[in-house]
RNA sequence: GCCCGGGUGGUGAAAUUGGUAGACACAAGGGACUUAAAAUCCCUCGGAGGCAACUCCGUGCCGGUUCGAGUCCGGCCCCGGGCACCA
C-alpha cells in the first residue's frame, strides 16, 4: 500500500498490465454484442492540442463503459495523413511530406499511448499507405465504369504569380496568401463524382437516424436543399434554336418577371462581351473574385444590361437579359428569372438600375406590402397576372405549371442544392487519380487497369517552388496507354482529401484485406455504433462519408444503408478564442500537463471541464482540482482498507449507513444514465466527487460501516473508470475487486437502497418558495396540503386570503395560490 | 447574406419531461495545523437591505403563455461553427 498518490508509477503500470494483457485487441469472436467507438482519426498535424485529448477522452470513455456493459468492444486509431499542411512544411523547410508526415504519427502516437486509450493498435494505418489508397482507386475505377465519375469545367482560384490553384483558406482578402497577387477564377477540368444520384437517398435516410443530433440532420436537410419548382425556358429572340431555361420555386411570379439574368461566363454573356467593350470589362472584373459563398453571397450585386433578349413563355413579352456577378454558372443553367416585386434581391438590383418593378402577388391578410420599400416574398393571391388572378400559391404554381407544359416549354421538376462532388486536387501529397491520358484518337481518358494499380505516389521529391513536383517528374508522368499502347501521360491531380476520409471506418473493420477494399469483417463490425467528432464536420465529411457507405453498398462490399448510428457532435475546444486546430504553435500541446499531472487528471479535468457538445475555453485552472480530487479519492481508499470489511448485512445498518447506500446506488443509477443516454461525463464526474465527499463526512463506527463505506469506494472507483482508468485499476485491486477492472462488469443497481422513508418538499406561495416541509414519503395529497399550510412563513403570507388554487407536484414541491 | 448552435455568479458549470436557479469544482477571503512554507482540514462566497427571522432583485435584451419559465412562444442583440479546395 502507498500512502501517496504517484500517477506516473500507476499509470505505467496500468498501461503495462494493458498492453501485455492485449486488453484492447479485439476480435470478431469476443462474447457480447460489438460496440464499435469511433472518433475521427487526427490529421498528423505535428503533436496533439487539448482538442484532440478532448475527442479521443471522449471516444475511449464510451469505449471503456460499453465495456463494462459487457460489449465486444473495438476503438481503432488512424491517421488521416494527406493534405496541405504536409506540403507547406515541405515547402518552407524542405523535409519531403512523406517523412515529415511520418515523424508527426510517430510522436502523436505515443502521446495518446502516453494518455491511456484502450486502442486496438494493431489496425492502425494511415490513408498515405498505397496499402489503403489502393482501394480508393480501386473504387474509383468501378465507378467510372458506372457513370458515377465524370470530367467537367469547374472554376478554382489561381494564382498567377506562383502559377498555381490556392485553396480557399490560401485566399486572404483576394489575394494569394504567399504571393500576394490578385486571385483569378480560373476554369480547368476536373473529376467529379455524381453525389446528386443520391441525393434523395441522402435526404430520405436521415429520418432513419435517431442517434444523430436533430441539429445536424436539419444542416444536412438545408444542403442538400431539396425544392419543387418549375423549369422554365424562355426563347432567345432572334435565335430560333436556343432558350434559356431557369428554375424557379416561384411560378407564381412568372408573370412579374421583368427581365432575365445570366452568369459572367454564360454564351450569352460571352457573346455580349465579344461586341461591347464594357460587358467585357465587366465579365474581367468578375473573375477577380473568390468562388467562396460566403463572399458571393455579401457581396455588392452588380450587372449590365446586354442587347439580348427573351419572351416571356406566357405573355411573350420581351423581356431583356443581364449579365449579373450573383449568378452563378456552376448552378443549373447558370440563368434565373428575376422578379423584382416578389424577391428582395432581384428587388435591389431592379431599383439600382431602374429595371421595372411589378407587383403580381397581394397579400391573403394584413401582411405589409409597399413595393416602394421592399419587395413582398411571402406566399399570397394572383394579381396582374390575366386568367391566373385570384389564385392562391398551389393554384397558381399547378396552373402555370400546366400551362407551360402544354405550351412544352416548362415543366415540374424537384431540384436540389446539392452540387456533385469536385474531387481532383491540383496538389503533390494526396492520392494519385488513377487516370491516363492519351492523345490517340479514341482513347482519350483512360482508367489504370486493375492489375496496375495502386498508382503509387513518388515519396522521394524536392519542391521547386510552391507547384506539385508530380507536374515535372517524367518518370511519374510517362506511361503507355492501357488502351493502345502508345505512350501518354499520368493525371497529375490527387484526389480531395474527404475521399480518404470517406470510407476508413470501413477499413478498420478488415484493416489488412487483400480483396477488395474491405472483407466480410466490415459486416461485423459496420456500422460504427458511435462515432465522435468535431462539429465543424457536420455536414461536408459526414454527407460525404454517408455517400460513400451507399457507393461501397452498390459495389457489395458491406450491408445497410448508413455508416454511424450514433453520432456524438463535440463542441469546440478554443485557445485565445480560436480552434485549436487553427491556432498557431505548440499553444495547446498537452505534453508538459501529462508530465506534471499524468494522463487520468488530464482526462478528469477534461471531461469535468464542459459537457461534450459545449464548446469552451482551455483553461489550466481545472487540473489542480482535478489532481485533489485523485489525491482524494487515493487517500480513502487507502484509509479504509488498511483491515479487511466484512460482508455487508442490509438488515443491522444504520440510518446513516443506509443514508450513504442510498448515496451510492444513486450514484450508480445517474452515472448510468449520464454515460450510456445523456453522453455526458462532466456531471458522472461531479456525482462521484459527491459520493466521495458523503464518504469523508461518514463517521465509521463499526464493521458495517466499513463494509457500506468500501461498497461506496468501490463504486466511486467504476463509476470513474471510464474517464480515470489508470487510478481505478489500481484502486480496484486495492479494494479486494476479483480481476483487472478492465475485464469487470458494470455494478448492478440495488433498488431497495434508494427507498426513502421521508421527503422534503418546497412549498410555494403564488410561486415564490415561501418555506420547506418534511414528510412522510407514502404521505397522501391531504396530509401535504396540511403540513405545507401549517409551515409558519406559509401561513404568514396566505393571511387574509383566499386560497384560489392547490398544486401538488410529487417528489417536488407544493404551489398554494391565493388572491 | 444563408443554415446550425450558444449566452446562467469573479471563473468552468449544474438544474434530465415547465416545478426549490447556482449542485460539483476553480479562484478569492477568513481560520486550524506548522518555526515557516507547501500539502491537508474547517468556514464564507449572485446582488441589495436587515441584528435576525426574512424581504426584494437576478439565467443576454424586450414582450407573451402559465399556478409556476434558465427551460415554451414572438421579436431583437451579441458570440461561435459551416458555406462545397483547411481538416
């Protein structure tokens, strides 16, 4: 027995007795129903920050209680090892990605050995093994065959001075972060995958997820953004053979639209601009500008008039068309109606450059509608709109919507937000996009052939500036095309790096299969029962990885429709007030904290710090409180197993020993409940410090007592164990527990122990807590009523009278209303 | 701009289904022990008034529903996340 606390010789231990034990090693074959925990693998940024100590505690706390439970377990670690960050370091100190990617695995993963995870090390991998990416191309390949993959033009940012395409985090304020230049909107061809396809599936299975948060759910709903509408084609004049076809969700304005407007890089823009100079001008000025949404969508609407114009379907009015910066020609036909009366954007610009305003929309009842003030967007009655007056929204939009279907030109379609997914990266370190180009006539693009892949990424190169080494290194570039033979060229772009991250879940499932991507292990262990992550992925990462499970699906390689089926969404954890994974240096390194603290007050100040989905402020003022209490919980054991407690025996305790039983068993039941449904640590933590404060005020005075304060002890040590590990397996074996608490079940609830005899309730008068009654626990409604109207400050503020009202809420509190 | 969150003492937070606001901690102040310090233990700790009993106010702001609102509804303010090439 140690009568002094010394994490760093218990922990060593624990994680000795683990890694020799194979406690974490999981199989299919393990008794129990699987429990697969899953946080989000780390980028190999460099060490970890308090935000990863905060995921991983997070995820290794639901592991180590589905444990107890009695589940087959399994919590795999990886490394989601390609992307920027890798190339820049590259780029500034010339260490080649690969090695520099390496070295940061190698220290981060000793840091969360260091920290006690109950990790199956031996699925370890990172998605820069060929091992790994090999199937992601594999697949790739399967769905270019299907028609799931296509090449179209899409716009990126270029940077003109260092001749490459910027992410948009390396866009500041327009212009490139390193060089400095202005950024340009650049068209190039790109590899995308038709994640629309699924679109409704996307959409339709989140009402099958009840384990996700209903917050994430509605920011998947309003991405993928499905609206009913009509198409709508309005005849160029002049040009017998072209229309310009829009969608809209408003039909019922169609005949308010006063003029059409079209994307800088739409034919009838690049028409205009071809024989006025201003309209060039104008198209110029719009490629200087970012292709973030965020910025669109702030900035100033500008446009210009064109000598084009359109007929209206119904009316077959003239209707001018604009060039205008808002519209965008990666959206449907790069073309929208405009109807300045009934949307405040076409409304602004229609009062900028005095383009007519028509109202054709009044209210049902007393809304406000001054189109000289606003334009009037909500749903209403028909006006100025001939043999469509009078009707409501769904008459309008059934009635024009069948009148253009018989004219053929419009028709009902359901339209969604969702863009297909653009997945080729003008970069070096990611994976190579298994794609030949050949000049030969009939070949073409041409896939890698099956036997020939993985196209293996070269490791051993040197940056000559800030441009991919791949662009110059013949002996990647040269190759023969699988079709004809001939020579032809390698494709240069790697893939997004949410392609690696859509399917790794699945690849620890059957870590080292050799068939394709996955094996029939993945139907054990798919879906992952709870995955855990930061927020900030609540949409692009999850949509993209739910996409991937129904691609894996298609091809055969795993059951089900969905990839998690809990979802735990973590706050953020802020340093200066900003993410940890965007603040600069070793700020948030817990590397010295683990070597002052050790890993179980690291963890125990974290988890008590917020509640899981709360973002907070990292602050070093909790683990002094959370080391005391440790200290504390250390010391009591230590204090009341110096001589062996005897069997309890319920029937001789005493009041105040049956006081703390109750203490204990409800303990056990909100930690339960706090853990397994609520998925909130911070208060399983505080629970325990309450039952351990009972025990320190508990006099002992005979044997029973020891034996209630040890059954105490011990249940505070499970109780902790999830969130403290290293301290309660120590702990357990000191308190006599039969194994390694690893291998222990879950302490069974004793409902007799929380049987109360008598109660407190608060009684109110008019709703203000006016005193406090003791009671009888089987006592009936009268005989509260009573006591609460003897209490003394009760009767002074009912004096004089009348009693209107008598609220009994059991267990809680009495309401007496009076007037 | 749009979508999704959040706002409670000096600080982190608790209050689970509309039922006693501030549990549990941190910090601070006071005390015990000590030659001293550390550690540990005890007490106080939302604001105002009062010797006290107790009273009034108080969960970002304004309004509403209710016997009762931190919790529900309407309107606002501020902060955070995401917006498709950061991961």
């Amino acid at each position: 027995m140690n009568a002094v606390y010394d994490p760093h010789a218990i922990e060593a231990q624990a994680q000795n007795y683990w890694d020799e034990s194979e406690s974490f090693r999981a199989t299919e074959s393990g008794e129990g129903e699987k429990y697969y925990c899953l946080a989000m693998f780390p980028y190999p940024s460099g060490r970890l920050h308090m935000g990863h100590v905060r995921c991983y505690t997070l995820g290794d706390v639901i592991n180590r209680y589905r444990r107890l439970k009695g589940h087959n377990v399994m919590q795999p670690m990886g490394w989601d090892a390609f992307g920027l960050p890798a190339e820049n370091a590259a780029i500034k100190n010339g260490i080649p990605p690969a090695s520099w990617t390496k070295d940061n695995i190698a220290y981060m993963r000793n840091q969360m050995k260091r920290l006690g995870f109950g990790i199956d090390w031996s699925r370890e991998f990172a998605t820069c093994d060929p091992e790994y990416y090999h199937w992601e191309q594999w697949l790739f390949v399967k769905l270019y065959e299907k028609g799931l993959v296509y090449r179209k033009n899409s716009i990126v940012n270029w940077d003109p001075v260092d001749q490459t395409v910027l992410a948009n985090e390396q866009v500041v304020d327009g212009r490139g972060w390193r060089s400095d230049a202005i950024v340009e909107r650049r068209e190039m061809a790109q590899w995308f995958l038709k994640i629309t396809d699924f679109a409704e599936e996307l959409l339709e299975e989140l009402d099958n997820l009840p384990g996700w948060p209903e917050s994430v759910k509605s920011m998947q709903r309003n991405w993928i953004g499905q609206s009913q509408g009509v198409e709508i084609d309005f005849q160029v004049v002049g040009d017998e053979t072209t229309a310009l076809t829009v969608f809209t969700t408003r039909p019922d304005t169609l005949l308010g639209a006063t003029y059409v407007a079209v994307a800088p890089e739409h034919p009838l823009a690049q028409a205009a601009a071809s024989e006025n100079q201003e309209i060039a001008t104008f198209i110029d000025e719009c490629k200087q500008a970012t292709t973030a949404e965020a910025d669109l969508a702030t900035m100033e609407k500008t446009g210009l008039p064109t000598n084009a114009s359109v007929l209206h379907p119904l009316t077959g009015a003239e209707l001018p068309v604009w060039v205008a910066n808002f519209v965008l020609m990666e959206y449907g036909s790069g073309a929208v109606m405009s109807v300045p009366g009934h949307d405040q954007r076409d409304w602004e610009f229609a009062r900028k450059y005095d383009i007519p305003v028509v109202q054709v929309i009044e209210p049902l009842g007393d809304e406000a509608c001054d189109l000289a003030v606003a334009a009037f967007t909500e749903h209403g009655r028909c006006i100025n709109s001939g043999e469509f007056d009078g009707l409501s929204f769904e008459e309008a939009f059934n009635g024009i919507a069948d009148a253009l279907a018989a004219k053929d030109a419009g028709r009902r379609v359901t339209n969604y937000r969702l863009r297909d997914w653009g997945v080729s990266r003008q970069r070096y370190w990611g994976c190579p996009i298994p794609m030949i180009h050949c000049d030969e006539e009939g070949c073409g693009v041409v896939p890698v052939p099956e036997s020939d892949l993985p196209v293996i990424l070269p490791t051993e190169v040197e940056f000559e500036g800030v441009r991919s080494p791949l662009t110059t290194m013949d002996s990647f570039l040269n190759c023969e095309c699988p079709k004809c033979g001939k020579p032809a060229r390698r494709e240069t772009d790697t893939f997004d790096t949410f392609m690696e991250s859509s399917w790794y879940y699945a690849r620890f499932a059957s870590h080292d299969a050799n068939s394709p991507m996955v094996d029939d292990r993945v139907n054990y262990w798919a879906p992952v029962d709870h995955y855990v992550g930061g927020i900030e992925h609540a949409i692009l990462h999850l949509l993209y990885a739910r996409f991937y499970f129904k691609l894996m699906r298609d091809e055969g390689l795993v059951q089900g429709n969905e990839p998690f089926t809990n979802l735990l969404m973590l706050g953020m954890v802020l340093q200066d007030g900003k993410k940890m994974s965007k603040s600069a240096g070793d700020a948030g390194d817990p590397q010295k904290l683990l070597d002052r603290y050790g890993a179980d007050t690291v963890r125990t100040a974290m988890m008590f710090a917020a509640p899981p989905d709360q973002s907070f402020e990292w602050s070093e003022a909790g683990l002094e409180g959370a080391m005391r209490f440790l200290k504390r919980l250390w010391g009591l054991v230590q204090e009341h197993t110096q001589t062996q407690a005897p069997d309890l025996d319920l029937e001789t305790l005493t009041e105040p020993a049956r006081e703390l039983r109750r203490k204990t068993h409800t303990a056990l039941q909100r930690a339960d409940d706090d853990y397994g449904r609520r998925i909130q640590f911070n208060t399983v933590v505080s629970g325990v410090m309450e039952l351990c404060n009972a025990v320190s005020k508990f006099p002992v005075e005979s044997e029973q007592d020891q034996a209630v304060v040890v059954e105490a002890l011990k249940m505070a040590v499970v109780l902790i164990s999830p969130i403290a590990p290293h301290i309660a397996h120590d702990l357990w074996q000191t308190l006599g527990g039969s194994g390694a608490l690893v291998d222990a079940r879950w302490p069974e609830l004793d409902e007799s122990a929380l049987e109360q005899t008598s109660l407190t309730l608060a009684v109110q008068v008019n709703g203000k807590v006016r005193g406090q009654i003791e009671i009888a626990a089987e006592a009936s409604k009268e005989d509260i009523l009573a006591a609460a109207k003897a209490e003394d400050n009760v009767v002074r503020h009912m004096e004089g009278k009348t009693i209107r009202k008598e609220i009994v809420v059991p267990n809680k509190l009495v309401n007496i209303v009076v007037g």
